[in-house]
C-alpha cells in the first residue's frame, strides 16, 4: 500500500560555513535564561507565505527553532568529539499537526492582518505572561497582575459590598422603626394631652356653671331680701292699729287684722329668722320672725305652723296658715310689727314704708 509519509531526507551533517566561518568546536553550551527568552513587547507585523504555510516572523521563527531543538535534543560541541548530525522532519508534515497560531495564547496577537488590524489599537497579550489571563484594566492600575489574587480581590470586594448593603439594610430598618416608635409615642403623648385638656375644659365649665348658678342664686338672694312682700291675699282688713276697745287687755289694739278662711296660705314680709313658733296663750299659735335690722314680725291665731325656731326664711316663703286660735272671733291673722328696741309700730305705716299697700 502506498503510503502518504513523505520520503526521508538525507542526514545533514553541519561544517564551518553553516556557523558562519566560526569553529563550531569553540562554542560553548548555550542555556537559555529570562533575560535572553523574554518576550519581545510590542505589536509585529507579519507577512503571509504563499502556498498556505504558516506565516512566521523573526520571533516566530526562533519559537520554531527552540521548539525544534527541544524536540532533537540540545545540540553541543565539545572537544574532541565530531559534530552531532541533527535531522529536521519536513515542516510541511509538521505545520499540518500544529494548532492555528492565531488560538495560542500569548501568540495569536502577534499575528495579525493589515485588514484585521483596528488602527490605533495595543497588543497587550503577547507582552503579558498568561498567569494574567481575567486581569482587567481596572487590576492593572491597582497593581493586581496575578489572575488569582485579581479574583480574589473582586470576590472580597464584592462581599464587602453585600456587607454595605446588608448593613444599610439594617440601619435603615432600624432607623424606620426609631422613626415609627417615635411617631407612636409622640401620638400618644398628644392622646393623653387631648384627655387632660378635655377634662380640664369640662372640669373649667362644670366650676364656671356652678359660679354662674351661685351667682344667680345670690343675685335672686339679694333681690328677695331688698324685696317685701304682703302676708297673705285674699283678704279683709277688719281691725287697725290703736284702736281703743275692751276686747284687748292694754286697751286698745295693737295689730292689724286680716280676715281670712282658714287655711288660707301666711308668707314671710321679709327674708329673716325664725325666732319663735309655738303656742303663744292668748295669741294662739304665733310665728315671730325677725329680720337683719332686728325688727320682729308676729303671726298669730294660725290654723298650723310650717316653720320652727332657727329657721332661715325668703321673702315669700309660706310659714303658717290662717286660723282661730287663741282669744278671737273668727279666722283671721293678727300680725304686729316690734322695732328692736322692743316698740310696738303700726304694721299698716310699716308695710307702707316698704313699699306695700294693704
């Protein structure tokens, strides 16, 4: 079966002008260093082969070569020994094995096409070691140039953030909840505020009330006691002051009668005490009441009595009834008015002076 390898090449076997007219026996051993395998920084431009060969510059080039003498061994000159003869396989059969040169990191940017190109743009791969693969720009200028710490530092930072916003979180719900416990008790300060202002408003028109109703009371007081009143109606006056007689024991009378039915209502002339009430012999059952001024007014012959001693009384207010009693005639009241100097007066004259005619 024909086979497809291509046929081999005779050995090569190095001489003097292949080292440039130097003797190859005074070499010494080269070994590479980082200093001499540094990668050359920069963008190069290349120029495609015809044919479809892989396009190759200075640098590419010397990639291959140490990639070949890393595959035949390195080749050294020592004296006394021959030359060491090197095979090279066929770099057509070899160049169809290798991977696109464009896939290679570190590689790829050194390969480029005039219509590929962006003008302007930097090459940044081929100068950067590919431990610095997922180091943004950002990393860069903060000095990160390693792909793990790069990750690192963006994991930290990224927690840090979570931590910000978990803190923030907190904050701002416990500012909330300083801010509605605040706002709960200031209502309520103001509901209890409220209550107490309306309590003392009601406390302050409960005492206004009252004063406006003592007031009253005491302007109605006043007015009844400036005020004098008859000491019954519907009446007769039968008998008058001084009249002479033998039916009185001084001799003469020393009241004013009114005659009336029995039972007929007797009021107070004036607001006073009540200094007596009681059976008074001849003059029956007798009421005196005595007034501010000491004047004493007695009500006699009554039916019944609706007052007792020490008892104060308004002008007006009934305090007996018209009767018979004691050395009389008929039903009628006896009424006699005493200055406080113990005088009899005319009690006609007297209601007189007070505004009243009987």
């Amino acid at each position: 079966m024909a086979s497809n390898r291509p046929a081999p090449q005779a050995a090569y076997i190095p001489n003097d002008d292949d080292f440039g007219g130097y003797d190859p026996e005074t070499w010494e051993e080269w070994n590479p260093t980082e200093e001499s395998v540094r990668p050359v920084r920069g963008r190069h431009r290349v120029h495609k082969k015809g044919g479809g060969g892989l396009a190759r510059s200075s640098t590419v080039l010397g990639v291959g070569v140490i990639a070949a003498v890393g595959a035949g061994g390195m080749a050294t000159a020592q004296d006394g020994k021959p030359p060491v003869s090197i095979s090279m396989p066929d770099l057509g059969a070899v160049t169809d094995s290798l991977p696109a040169a464009e896939s290679l990191p570190g590689v790829g940017a050194l390969l480029s096409d005039d219509s590929a190109a962006p003008a302007g743009a930097e090459t940044v791969a081929a100068a950067a070691p590919l431990t610095a693969a997922g180091v943004s720009h950002t990393d860069a200028q903060q000095g990160t140039t390693d792909a793990g710490e790069a990750l690192r530092a963006r994991i930290m930072q990224q927690a840090e953030n979570q931590q910000d916003q978990a803190d923030d979180a907190v904050r701002t719900a416990a500012e909330e909840a300083a801010v509605k416990k605040a706002a709960e008790e200031a209502a309520a300060q103001q509901r209890q505020a409220e209550r107490k202002a309306d309590a003392e408003a009601a406390a302050k028109k409960k005492k206004e009330r009252e004063a406006r109703e003592a007031k009253a009371l005491a302007e109605r007081r006043a007015k009844l006691a400036k005020s004098y009143a008859l000491p019954t109606s519907s009446y007769t006056i039968t008998s008058h002051f001084g009249v002479a007689g033998s039916m009185w024991s001084s001799g003469h009378h020393t009241g004013l009668d009114f005659a009336a039915p029995t039972g007929t209502p007797l009021k107070a002339v004036h607001t006073g005490t009540v200094k007596e009430a009681g059976w008074a012999g001849a003059y029956g059952y007798r009421t005196v009441l005595e007034l501010s001024d000491g004047t004493e007014v007695w009500y006699c012959h009554q039916s019944s009595m609706n007052v007792s001693a020490g008892q104060k009384v308004s002008t007006g207010d009934v305090i007996g009834r018209v009767g018979a009693t004691g050395n009389v005639t008929g039903p009628h009241l006896h009424m006699e008015v005493h200055t406080a100097g113990g005088s009899t007066v005319d009690p006609l004259a007297w209601l007189q002076s007070k505004g009243l005619n009987p």
